[in-house]
C-alpha cells in the first residue's frame, strides 16, 4: 500500500485550495474569489509525527467554467475519486445546503467512498448549529471548520489520521532525486510535454491559452526514483498580464524555475521567438539553472531547413542560454520525450558535479597558459592563484585573485568557458566569484558570469 490518498471535493467556491492550504500549513493551491479558479489536481503531502496522507486539492464539481474546460475539470475529479482512500467533501456553511452540494453527494455515495464532511467558513462558534442541515447528505456530522482562520483544523486533522488508521502506513514519501520545471509562453505545449513524461492524463490539456494557472508538481517514478515534474502556467508580457489568478500564475511560474534542479524551456517551433521567450531565457540563466531548450510542435515547422538550421537560430536569439542542450520534440505523439528526459538527468548529473581541487586548478593552470589574461594600463595583470569548489547546483567556483577588479566581463566568460571544456560540467551554468588573496572577512568581489 502506498501513500495514502485524501481528495478534496466540493462545488465550486467552497473553500477547497483554502482547505488545502489550511491543512499543508503553506500557500500551494492559488486562492482567489473568482470562482473555478483550480482546474487540475494540486497534491501535497501531510505530516503528523510518523504517518503522512497526501493531500488531493480538486477543481469545483459543477462548474460552468468561462473557458468551456468544465468537462475537463470533471475528468480530474473523478480520477481524484478513483484513486482516494478517503474524501474531505467541503460545504459552504455561510450559504447552507444548495442543489449543487446535493449533486455532489451523490456522486460520492455512487462511489461508495469513505468520506468526512467538512462546514467550511465557520468563521465562530456561533454558526456551528448551521452545520445540522448537512447531516440529510447522509454523511453524518459536518466538521465546522474556518480554513481561513485556522479554527478547527487540529480538529480535522485529528479527524482524516483516524479514518486512515485502518490503513497500512507506507512510511515516508521518497524523496525526489530531481525536479524539473517546464515553463514557457502560452500554448506551446507544457502540459502535453507532462502527461507524455508521466504516461497520463495528469493534466488539463487545451488549446485554449491559459488553460493551466497554477504550478501542478506531478510526482512520477523512473528507474525506481521518484522525480518531480513542475507544470506551470503560460507566461506571457507583464504589460497583457491581467487579474490576480494570471499574476499568481506568472509567479508560481518563476517559483517554479528557482525550486528546480533542470529547467525545460518550451519553446513553439510554429512561431517566431518572443520577448516573452528572451526573458524567461535570462530569468533562468540569471538563476543559474540547468537547463534544456525543448523545441516542440517540430512536425509542424515549416520555416526551417532542419533542426542545424533552427539551432543557429535559437542560439542567435537566446544567447544567455548558448550553454544549454536544444531538444527536438512533438509531445502530443510523444516524440523524442523519454530523451529529454534522460538528458534532463545527464544535466542533473553535471550540475551536482563534485571537482577535486588538484583537478580544478589543474584545469586553471591550462587556462593560464592559454591565455594569461589581458593587461590593463598602469593596472597589471590579472592573476589567478588558486581556486575551490563552494558548491554544486549551481557549481559554484570561488577564485582567489591578485585583484577582483582586473577580471573584467569578457576574461571571466572566457575562464567559464574553458572550464566547461576542460572538466565535466560542458551543458551546466558555472558561477564564478573572486576573491583577493590577500581580503579577509568578506569577498572583495562577488562578480559573476553563467555561459
């Protein structure tokens, strides 16, 4: 038996992704008034001492969703359904019972789960006797919670860990050896790439743009190791960004590529390379992120003479990723996914990359030979003592210097360059700082360059 499941299911505006939130006792569902706000399913994994349940955070059941995915949004529910060993459904107990609660309720009694009903909203002891009218739903007393407010959560909890204690516990959730972010503009085809890397329906996929709004990690296991996979949504200008769900989205979406051990930027080989494209490629350099520039709807470009060609033209246009590998795929048929994701792996690998420091500075000396540096007027020489390894993802390399000032922009890019070739980090951003020898204390400079 694995991990316990517990899905959250109620109409839409009940407090569900607050429920979540609440429970998980971090912000992970985006929480807004606008109703229909989750569309897919956003899991987290609750703790209490050693026994842990995840926790299933699910679209609202009814909703008649503005971009015309409620079909879709159903089809996430009831996997949630399928695959929970317990059911919170949420009521509103400011608005009372309502048809659409009672709908709801029978489609959990059609699937005869264990279920615990939860009153949300009640913000005090005062509206807890509201909570009786929900008892005709057949699935006894109601919980009056505020997830707002925390009230009655120690309560809930106490609640879920009893009904799963009937379960075999399955210890701790594994670790995963790596998380991969996939982020990109509009419709270019992340939440395909998804379900193609998972081998499911784990996420909404449309045509329509923005279909995805929050960051969806999807846990998945390769080889015997568990990996997560961060959805996130369609990035596009600040300036065409609109209301607090896209906002939100934009950054959980940037979150995203900071928490992430590789980065996928996606970009739509049917349309030309955006802004939006440039800049997403200089947040994640400026990060320092591995990462894999994955070209997708390749079966559909027509501009191009082949993928050499498309190659020089993304190096052309996004030049703070040059040290990134390019990838060729067509996600919806699955095309080239299962090598991304080895080559994701290979990057992960460069990046934890641990150098000795009789090889590093190995590596230091050939590049003094090679090039000793460039000598500026009445200034001297720039000098490269020796050098250590500070840390890994990003490697991070710390020279120590006659003088930080010496090593201008190009003679530093030129250092990372040669190291990548030199040593087994080629595809992996290098951090290089400088220190003089003779400073104590704090770094005389902490200048640094990603190639």
């Amino acid at each position: 038996m694995g991990i316990p499941k517990v899905a959250i299911i109620g109409r839409p505006n009940v407090g569900k992704s607050s429920m979540l939130n609440a429970l998980a006792g971090r912000m992970i569902s985006i929480v807004d008034p606008t109703a229909g706000v989750t569309r897919d399913r956003v899991s987290t994994f609750v703790a209490r001492d050693d026994r842990y349940f995840e926790l299933i955070d699910t679209g609202g059941y009814g909703i008649v969703d503005s971009d015309h995915l409620s079909e879709h949004i159903e089809q996430q529910i009831l996997r949630a359904i399928e695959t929970a060993n317990l059911v919170l459904f949420i009521v509103d107990i400011r608005e009372g019972l309502v048809p659409l609660d009672e709908t709801t309720a029978s489609l959990l009694r059609k699937h005869g789960l264990d279920v615990i009903g939860v009153a949300n909203k009640a913000d005090t002891a005062k509206v807890f006797p509201a909570a009786v009218e929900f008892s005709k739903l057949g699935f006894g007393e109601f919980v009056c919670v505020s997830a707002q407010n925390n009230l009655n959560k120690a309560v809930l909890l106490d609640r879920i860990f009893e009904k799963l204690e009937v379960l075999e516990s399955a210890g701790v959730p594994p670790e995963p050896v790596m998380k991969i972010a996939i982020v990109g503009k509009r419709n270019a085809g992340k939440s395909t790439l998804v379900n193609s890397i998972v081998g499911e329906e784990r996420v909404i996929v449309s045509e329509t743009p923005g279909t995805t709004r929050d960051a969806v990690d999807v846990r998945f296991e390769k080889d015997g190791k568990t990996i997560v996979v961060i959805d996130t949504a369609g990035v596009r200008k600040a300036s065409k960004i609109t209301g607090n769900i896209e906002f939100y989205g934009h950054v959980r979406a940037m979150r995203s590529i900071r928490r992430a051990d590789v980065v996928l930027l996606i970009i739509d080989a049917t349309v030309p390379i955006a802004e939006v494209d440039k800049k997403l490629a200089k947040t994640i350099a400026d990060e320092f992120k591995a990462c894999i520039l994955v070209v997708n709807k390749w079966d559909l470009a027509k501009d191009f003479a082949g993928t050499e060609d498309y190659e020089r033209y993304l190096t052309d246009k996004l030049p703070a990723l040059k040290y990134a590998p390019i990838a060729f795929t067509t996600a919806s048929k699955g095309k080239n996914v299962q090598s991304v994701l080895d080559l994701a792996a290979e990057l992960f690998k460069q990046a934890t990359t641990k150098i000795s420091t009789g090889r590093l500075n190995k590596a230091f000396e050939s590049i003094k030979l090679e090039q000793p540096g460039a000598r500026r007027r009445g200034t001297g020489q720039p000098k490269v003592y020796y050098a250590t390894q500070l840390s890994i993802n990003p490697i991070t390399i710390l020279m120590f210097v006659n003088d930080p000032g010496l090593f201008d922009e190009n003679y530093r890019r030129y250092i990372v360059n040669r190291l990548q070739s030199a040593l087994p980090i080629a595809e992996v951003p290098v951090r290089l700082l400088a220190r003089s020898r003779r400073a104590t204390g704090t770094a005389a400079s902490d200048k640094r360059v990603a190639t």
